[in-house]
C-alpha cells in the first residue's frame, strides 16, 4: 500500500467514517444510560474486561506470533461501530440501547485502546525492539476517535436535515472503504497471506463466536431481557475492524498487525447473521411451545 495513501488517505477515510458514527448520535444517547444502567454497565464490563481477557487467553492457546497477537488484542480493544445497529434492527435487538453503547464505547475506547495495546506490545513484543504506543501516538487514536465523532454529533445538534442527508452515503462509504483497506492490506501482505490466515483464522473465528456468546448470554444472567440482551451481543460481537486495521497500517506502521482484523471481518458477518437467526429461531420456538402449552 502506498505510503501517501496510509499517511493520507486512511485517517482522512476513518475521520469521515468516525464522523458518520457521530451522525446517529445525540447528547440524549449518553443520559439515556440512566434508563437502563444495568445493561450499560454489564455490557462495558464483557466489552473491557471479558472478552480483552478471553482475546489474551486464545493468543497465549494458539501460541500467535507477536505481531498477530497484538493485532488480535488491538482488534479486541476496538469498540462496536455503527454496523452492530444494523444487526441489531434485522435482529429484533434494542436499538436505542446499541446507540446508548456505541456512543458510550466510542469515547471510553481513545483512552482504553492505547492502554491495552500497550500492554499487549509488551507482553508478545519484549525483544526490546518494539516500542508501545508513545504518547503522540496514543494522542493520535484519541483525535481519530474523538475528534470525527464530535463533529458528527455537532452536525447532528444543529444541522440535522444535512446529517440525515449524509448519514446513508457515509455508511455506504464505510462499507467501501473496509473492503478496500481490507484487499489492501491483504494485498500487501499476498505472499504470506495464506499463512496468516492458517495462523489467524482460527483464533479470529473464535473469538468472534466467543464475543456473541458473551454479549447475549452474560447480559441474560444477570437478568437483562432478551432484547437488550441481543443490543449487547451485536454491540460487542462486531468490532470496529476498520478502526482496527487503520491503526495498525497507520500509527503502527505494520499490515501484518492488520491481518487479524482484516480476516475477522471476513467471518464477522455471517457468525452475526447465524447467530441472529438462531435466536429469531429459538423465540420462535419458544413462542409455539408457550401457545401450545395454553391452549391445553
């Protein structure tokens, strides 16, 4: 991948994809925590602390090289992003709450991704010739995040005709661009590109399937009900990947740092898609065996 286009064109492409997400966001997204606290809170700890233990756990299992498993836990410290809504929508999930969690998310990430990349660097990278992420740099996530988002919800507040206007473009723009960061950096990467995903497929898949499963079933135990629960699962079971991926190929400087979101976005999708349809099935069942049960 070219050098302009990875000092240029990529954070300039996460800025407005960053900017969309603010788009579907509203200062009442923040206070609606106090609506259902118990959901929020739950859901932050499976996002923060579960799942960047369970993402550690698989690296140390299939024994990651460094790189990859530092791409894997900079995959697992992105937050959810605006396509977790959608799923969320076709999947009977609360959506409001997916925007409550997204906005929520968006923020605590520019302070906890840098903290869990660090961590990750040095624990799989103690060669003594990597370094973590310097100040500047974690400086640089929290404008890619903050910054676009800001201004999304700024022209949210007071131009809301023109953020209607934007906010299908942009979301089909995100869209695009994954799949072009992703044939990339894949791109880039062609000649070891089958032996990362060997390495990678596996764990990303995994991981993936472990981040649904959490999201729904940790929020039920707590007695969380099944919409909300579903909000919860989309929101943690689909990363940000484009975040992910643009920080690596950018502030790390490594498409192999990339690989592990690049090939989690492939299997995102349809474990979603699966996962969504089983529970539509399962309520469904449900739903059959409860009428039949008062009909006798």
């Amino acid at each position: 991948m070219d050098s302009g286009i990875i000092t240029v064109f990529l954070p300039l492409a996460l800025a407005i994809i960053m900017a969309g997400l603010g788009l579907e966001l509203r200062l009442q997204d923040f206070a609606r925590v106090a609506k259902h606290p118990k959901a929020v809170l739950v859901a932050l700890f499976c996002q923060l602390v579960i799942l960047v233990g369970i993402a550690f756990l698989i690296c140390k299992f299939f024994a990651l090289p460094p790189v990859l498993a530092v791409g894997v836990m900079l995959l697992a410290a992105s937050p959810g992003g605006p396509t977790a809504n959608l799923f969320s929508y076709l999947y009977k999930g609360d959506i409001a709450l997916n925007i409550t969690l997204t906005a929520i998310n968006s923020v605590i990430a520019a302070f906890t991704l840098p903290l869990i990349v660090n961590f990750a660097i040095q624990h799989f990278m103690n060669d003594g010739q990597q370094i973590g992420l310097q100040f500047s740099k974690v400086i640089q996530v929290f404008l890619i995040i903050i910054v676009p988002v800001t201004l999304g919800m700024l022209i949210r507040h007071f131009l809301p005709t023109v953020a209607d206007k934007l906010h299908k473009p942009v979301r089909s723009f995100a869209v695009i661009f994954l799949v072009l960061i992703i044939i990339g950096a894949v791109a880039k990467e062609r000649h070891n590109i089958l032996e990362y995903i060997t390495q990678v497929g596996l764990a990303t898949s995994l991981f993936c399937i472990c981040s649904l499963l959490i999201g729904y079933f940790v929020p039920r135990f707590f007695g969380i009900n099944s919409t909300q629960a579903r909000a919860c699962a989309f929101e943690i079971g689909i990363h940000n990947s484009t975040l992910a991926m643009t920080i690596a190929l950018t502030i790390m400087a490594s498409s192999a740092m990339a690989m592990p979101a690049a090939v989690y976005s492939i299997f995102m999708y349809i474990f979603a898609a699966l996962f969504g349809t089983l529970l539509n099935r399962y309520d469904a069942e449900r739903s059959k065996a409860e009428l039949l049960i008062e009909n006798d």
